[in-house]
C-alpha cells in the first residue's frame, strides 16, 4: 500500500489521525494530524515529533508487540489546553509484510475533562462549604456539653450561634437544590403569560422589610405601557430576588436602589423584540476584576462580607441558568465607589 493510499484513507477518517511504519517513521497523516502535530510531520520520526513520554510508550509497545493501547495526549490550541484519548492500533495484511503499521488517532476529549474537573471542583466546594458550620456546630455542642453545661448565658449565646449555622447549611442546600432544578430546566422553553411590572412590583414588595432595615429606598421607572411575554414567573421572579437582595446588601449604602425596564422593538444583543431591566445601586461597588466570575459557583467577590451576609455563593450561578434559559443575557457593569449595575436582557416575542 503505498503513501499516497495511506493518505487518502486517513482524509475519510474524521479524526486526526496518522500511520507510523516499523522505522518509526510517519508515512502518512490527515490535515487535521498535521494541525495538530505539526505540517512537517510526514516522512519524520515519530519520537522527535511527538516527545511525551506516555504516547511514546504507547507508540513503542505496539510497534514491538502488535498490542493495542490507548493513552493521552496534552496540546493546546492557543486559547486552552487541551486534552485528546489516543489509540495506537496494528495493522497487518492487505500487502503490508510482516511488520505492519500502527495507526495512531487522536480523539478531542477536552470537554469531558472541562466537565469532569467541574464535578470535582463542585463537590469540593460543597464539602468545604458544609464543612464550616457543621464544625462549628459539633464545637458547641462538645461546649455546652461540658464547660458551658451550667452557664445559661453562654449557653444562650451558643444556641444562638448554633442556630445561624444551621440557617446557613440549610440556605446552602435549598440554593444547591434550586441550582439543580434550573439546570435541568434550562432545555424547556417557558411557556406562560406574564406580565413583567407584576413580577418586579411582586419583588420589590417582599423585599420591602430588608430595604427599610437598610435605610434604602426603591426607585422605580417602567414604561408607560404593562410589558407582557411568555415566561416562567417563579423564575423570574428568583432572578430579580437574588439581584435586588444583592443590591440592598451591597450597594445600599448608596442610599436607595433603582429599577428600570426599557422595552425596545429590536434588542441589539438579541436581534429581536427585547426587554432590559436593569438594578442600579449605588454603593462601593464591584472591582472590575471579579466581573467575568461572578455567575460561577461559590465565586465571591467579598467572601468574608458575602458569609456574614448569609450569602451561599450560589445566587448569580441560579440567575444565569435561568436566564439561559429564557433566551436572554446578562451584563453586569461596576466601578469602584461609582455602584454596580445588573441589566438582565430577555425576548418579548410570542415564541422563541
């Protein structure tokens, strides 16, 4: 068989893929080997191309014994790194000689890597994040089970503690809960009628008690017109929640927190009939370089701040899921000292 036949062959695999001889020498290989290896691979030994060790291992064992063997092998393609699963496999026959060829074809596995080291990362967070209180809470218990036994003040104060941990677990597993829920919700396109003032004038009159705990007053501009669309309202609903919660907390040494709906006849970012509604706070803000991290799991800007707060870390991860599924964006902007601005886009038409 001949290189030129080698050649033509590998272009139909749709993997990257390459054929070394029993010189060790690579006598055929596809254009996307080639993107990957490098464009001066053909006729070169493999070992000077490829130079880690465990695919040159696997490249070696089955050249000597004709065995089959799977490995990995670590590259990058200018933005990430990236992870392929290798399989060195003989072939013998079709007017080969006794030698043979090993084909070597390199599989793209980055994205079960990304989502496995994620399931790592999210459990680890997890237990780190259960970890605390309940530490806390079995050193109280061994406390006032011995030298606190017969101190009713410092038992008071105790329980009181005890209690706060125990509120903070269970915000911790109602949040993982609802992060389950809207993830696996967020492929089914919501289908009710709402009206968008209801939702926000909802909100706003819940969150009315924290507010005046904070001395902050709530500012209000819709349009002249009822905003109406097709969405899930409970969500909705937990989407602006968490972000004007946040907005009281954070920003609301401002003095006050604005909500501002504008409907437009084409959204920019969406291409098509949109709405933004935006939560202003105008606080301490946010230092720009914890933007492009806050959706993500357990990120904090201010984790000791975010703790005392009774935040989980979970909240901005449960309203970009949600919004995901909605078909809409968010945008987060902030400047130190200037406040922080939520502007959550959606789609206003009939159906997605």
């Amino acid at each position: 068989m001949t290189d030129e036949t080698l050649d033509a062959f590998l272009a139909a695999v749709p993997l990257p893929g390459l054929v070394i001889d029993a010189s060790e020498r690579i006598v055929a290989a596809n254009s996307d080997a080639l993107a990957l290896i490098g464009q001066q691979a053909r006729g070169q030994n493999f070992v000077t191309i490829m130079r880690q060790p465990a695919l040159l291992e696997a490249i070696e064992t089955t050249l000597a014994e004709g065995t089959a063997r799977t490995t990995q092998y670590l590259s990058n393609d200018g933005a990430q790194d990236t992870t392929f699963r290798v399989s060195c496999r003989m072939v013998r026959g079709l007017g080969l000689g006794a030698a043979g060829l090993v084909v070597v074809t390199f599989d793209d596995i980055t994205d079960k890597e990304q989502a496995s080291q994620m399931r790592r990362d999210f459990v680890a967070n997890v237990s780190h994040e259960l970890r605390t209180p309940l530490t806390a809470l079995m050193g109280f218990i061994e406390t006032l089970r011995g030298p606190a036994r017969n101190d009713p003040e410092a038992g008071a104060r105790f329980l009181d503690i005890m209690q706060n941990e125990a509120e903070r677990m269970n915000r911790l597993v109602g949040d993982l809960m609802s992060l389950n829920r809207v993830e696996g919700e967020e492929r089914v396109k919501p289908t009710q009628n709402i009206v968008l003032n209801d939702i926000l004038n909802s909100t706003l009159h819940t969150l009315q008690h924290l507010a005046r705990d904070a001395d902050v007053a709530f500012e209000v501009e819709y349009p002249e017109s009822p905003v109406s669309m097709i969405a899930d309202g409970d969500q909705l609903k937990q989407v602006f929640t968490n972000i004007i919660m946040n907005a009281v907390k954070y920003g609301g040494s401002g003095g006050k927190v604005t909500v501002r709906v504008t409907e437009s006849a084409r959204e920019p970012v969406l291409r098509a009939p949109g709405v933004r509604i935006q939560i202003i706070d105008y606080g301490a803000g946010i230092d720009p370089i914890h933007l492009p991290r806050l959706t993500e799991r357990f990120y904090r800007a201010d984790d000791h701040r975010s703790k005392e707060l009774g935040g989980t870390g979970l909240g901005l991860a449960i309203v970009k899921h949600i919004i995901n599924r909605h078909r809409g964006r968010l945008r987060v902007e902030s400047e130190l000292g200037q406040g922080t601005t939520f502007t959550v886009i959606l789609p206003i038409q009939e159906s997605f």
